[in-house]
C-alpha cells in the first residue's frame, strides 16, 4: 500500500507511465526556449563580462536548484494542494494572497507570449527584412494573425501536438549543439578575446551590477522550471520524477554555461551587445558563416512558433483552473462545448493583442516584455518557497520526515526564500513599479469574483496592507511615467 507524504521511493505510479530517459526530455524540452538564443547577448548588454557571468551562473544555479526544489517538495509532501503554484500562496495567506498569486502568474505568461512575438519576428526578419527588430507595424500583424490562430487551435480542443512538439525540439536543440560544437572545434574560439572578456573595462558596470544583470537574464531562460514537477503524476515509477529534475537541470545548466561562456572567447563583449535578436545567429555567423545564422533564426523561429501554442494554453488553463477553485469569477471557468476554456482563451489573447498596439507607440522589445514577465511570476515563486519554509519548519505534512532530509528541506526552502527577494531585487526599482500598474486592476478582479460569490472582499489586515501598498505603487508609478521619472515606451 502507498504511503502518505509521497508513497515509496519504489512505489509504480503508472506501468504506462514514462521512464526516466522520457521524464528528463520532457524536462528539458518544457524549460528551454528561446531565451537561450538571446542570452549571450542580453548578458553582454547588461554589462556583464566573462567573470562577473560565472559568478552569476553560480548564484543562479544553486538559487534555481533551491527553487525547483521547493516545487518539487511541496508536490510531494502536500499533494492535495493541486491548483497550481498559486494554490501555496491560497493554502499559507488566503484567498486574496492565493489571487494575486494566480494573476501574477496569468499575467507573466500572456507577457511572455508577447515577448515571443517580438523575438518571432526578429529571426523572421533575416530572411524577410520587412519585419525589423520584430516590434514594427508589419510584425504586428504578423504577430497578431499567430495570436489568433493559436486561439482557433485551443479553442477546437488542442491541448497536445506530438508533431509540433517533436518539430520544435528538435528547431530548440539542433542549433544549440551545432553553435557548441562549432566554436569547440572550428578553432574560432580566442583564448586571447576570451581573457580580454573575462573583467571587462575597467570604467565599466561594477562587478554586483555586471552579476545582479546575469542573474537577471538567467531566471528568464530558466522560466518554467516549476513546470517539472506537473510530470509526477505521468512517471512510470515514483522515485523516477526526482532523478529526472535533477538530471535535466544539470543538463539544462550545462547547456547554458556552454552557449554563454564560450561565445565570449568568439568576440568582445561590446560586439556582443551590439548584435540583433536572436544574437547567437551572430555568434554562430562568426564561426561558421552565414549559414550558421540562417541555422539559428530558422530554429528560433520554429521553436517560438510552437513555443507561442504551449504558452496560450498556460496562459488560458492558469484563471480558467483558478476559477474552478473559487478564486477567479466564476465566467472564467466556462468552457465551451470542445470542452476548451474559452472564456480565459478569449480575454488572454485580447490581452495579448492589446500589448501588441501597444508595441506599435513604444521602443520596446524582446528583452522588455521578458522583463516583466520574470517581475509578475517572481510573485508566486516568493509565496511558494516561503510556504515550503513554513511547512517545513513546523512539520505541516513532512510529518515522517526527519533527520538529513527535513533539513535539506529546510535549507532549500530558505536559499529558494532569499533567492525569490533576491531576484525582485535584481529587477530594479522601475520593474516593481510596473509590476504594481499590472497588478492594480487585478484587485478589481478581485473585487467583482468575491462579490458574485457574496464573499467579504480584503478581510485580513494582511490582505488590506497588501492591496494598499500595490494602489500607493500604482498611482506613484503613473504620477512617475506622466512626468518622465520612468519611461516604458
């Protein structure tokens, strides 16, 4: 008989279930992106030279690891909290905290889906020109006919493309390991550009903010990581779903050191700031030739492609579940006779469609809305490693677990706390800003799904102090964009 708290480590789940080579591709293919092919560039733009991006890969692969672990501990140990990651933040503080929780997370995956748009484009833009730096009129419309034929696919019910799925990881991985093993062995790779790299200028960013840039580039490409624990359930073997995340962040690590470290031995940080999205086409370009760009942007734009269909049914499945549970209004949970939640289907690309205009008016691009979409998902990372934190320290459900391994606990749930502050930090003082003009209207939400419910909207004092503190945010944010104190157009 299974145990509680997680069962046997033997125990068999499913006999159909996947195998542990199967659990760890599906890792990895859930949590690499296109992120990857934009890093080396994102990191030399923020300044960030070959030593302070070690150092930052240091601090993001233990405060990673912790976090992952927290994911993976709360889906063990408290297992009837099945809503998502939101559902810790609802279990810990409440209704409102388990809300902004949901939002925050809705919010970020819709952002990253406009974000893919943009970076779309781009690598389209190599072979047809027209389409700029992705964020221009006809990129818009290009965009915008992706958007809503991703509707009309999960509005008939699509919720798996195992050949979409097959061709966009394999667009995802050939690149990669072609841009690796190219700059290995195509003696392109400069030791001597590589040292010049490794401290940078010295009239340069400072060395915290040359490391607090890489670690904000690295939570991006490591977006999703939460999103490998929800293939627990699908193991043939129990104490297989562990080995997997372990294995496949290692892998998944490798792979990003790999790509970052070595294109800074192909040319000087400046040059690499300076390339185009998707900026390892121009690292690869230097290698190889051109070929080696139009390898790139093909994969980049292969990838986003399904990418941009898995994000719209994150971003349409997130407050459809979430007014299941009672804590979106309840017109969210309707779903449509394909059984797809068309409601939060329809107002998730509206959304979407929304911010594409909005493109139109402004100078942003990619790394913008990649930007503020890591600021609202940070949200429900912090509620999570803190309820790990809580649970683990007053036995909520590690009841039988002692010694060593509640002490590791313990130890990720704290290192995944400070890492969550850490990387609100990292996102600067103009980041919380827009993230609380975000989440204000979210309240009203709030408002209107606890009044259909004839529920009492804010008991708490925490829920008060919290909704208090995210309007004073937002109409200092407005009164600071208005007068140009911040600009994000």
């Amino acid at each position: 008989m299974a145990k509680s708290n997680g069962g046997s480590s033997s125990q068999v789940n499913d006999p159909n279930g996947l195998s542990l080579p199967h659990l760890i591709a599906a890792v990895i293919t859930a949590v690499i992106g296109g992120g990857v092919f934009t890093m080396a560039g994102d990191m030399a733009a923020a300044g960030a030279n070959t030593g302070a991006v070690l150092i930052g890969w240091v601090v993001c692969g233990i405060g990673v690891f912790s976090l992952m672990m927290c994911f993976y501990a709360l889906s063990k140990y408290k297992s009837e909290l099945v809503g998502g990651i939101y559902s810790y933040a609802r279990a810990g503080w409440g209704e409102f905290m388990g809300f902004i929780s949901a939002y925050g997370y809705w919010i970020s995956a819709l952002l990253a889906t406009v974000s893919y748009t943009t970076l779309l484009f781009a690598s389209i833009s190599y072979f047809v020109p027209l389409f700029g730096e992705g964020n221009n009129l006809p990129s818009v419309i290009g965009a915008s006919i992706v958007v809503w034929i991703c509707w009309l696919l999960v509005s008939r019910g699509v919720k798996e493309a195992a050949s979409v799925n097959i061709i966009t990881t394999i667009a995802k991985l050939v690149p990669l390991f072609v841009a690796i093993v190219a700059i290995l062995f195509s003696m392109h790779f400069d030791p001597e550009i590589f040292m010049d790299n490794f401290w940078g200028e010295p009239d340069g960013p400072s060395l915290w903010d040359q490391v607090v840039g890489t670690v904000g580039v690295s939570i991006w490409i490591f977006l999703g990581i939460e999103g490998a624990v929800a293939i627990s359930g699908r193991a043939k073997y129990s104490k297989d779903v562990g080995r997997a995340t372990v294995t496949a962040f290692i892998g998944i690590l490798c792979i990003y050191l790999l790509v970052s470290i070595l294109s800074m031995g192909v040319m000087p940080r400046a040059e690499l700031a300076e390339l185009p999205n998707p900026s390892m086409a121009g690292v690869l370009e230097a290698v190889v030739g051109p070929w080696g760009a139009a390898l790139v942007n093909l994969g980049v734009a292969l990838s986003l492609l399904g990418a941009m269909l898995g994000y719209t049914i994150i971003s349409s499945e997130c407050p459809h579940e979430a007014a299941k549970q009672g804590v979106f209004p309840k017109v969210f949970a309707k779903e449509n006779r394909k059984g797809a939640p068309i409601v939060t289907l329809t107002v998730t690309c509206l959304i979407v469609q929304a911010f594409l205009i909005i493109i139109l008016f402004s100078e942003q691009t990619y790394q913008f809305f990649y930007g503020v979409s890591v600021s609202m998902i940070l949200i429900p990372y912090f509620f999570s490693s803190m309820f790990l934190l809580v649970c683990a320290f007053k036995k909520d459900g590690f009841e039988g677990v002692t010694g060593g391994k509640l002490a590791f606990y313990r130890g990720i749930g704290i290192v995944g706390f400070f890492y969550s502050i850490f990387l609100i930090y990292a996102g600067g003082l103009t980041g919380l800003m827009i993230t609380t003009i975000l989440f204000a209207p979210g309240i009203v939400l709030y408002w209107y799904g606890q009044k259909e419910r004839n529920e009492a909207f804010l008991p708490k004092t925490l829920d008060k102090v919290v909704a208090a503190a995210i309007v004073a945010f937002f109409v200092i944010s407005i009164v600071c964009i208005a007068t140009g104190t911040i600009s994000v157009i």
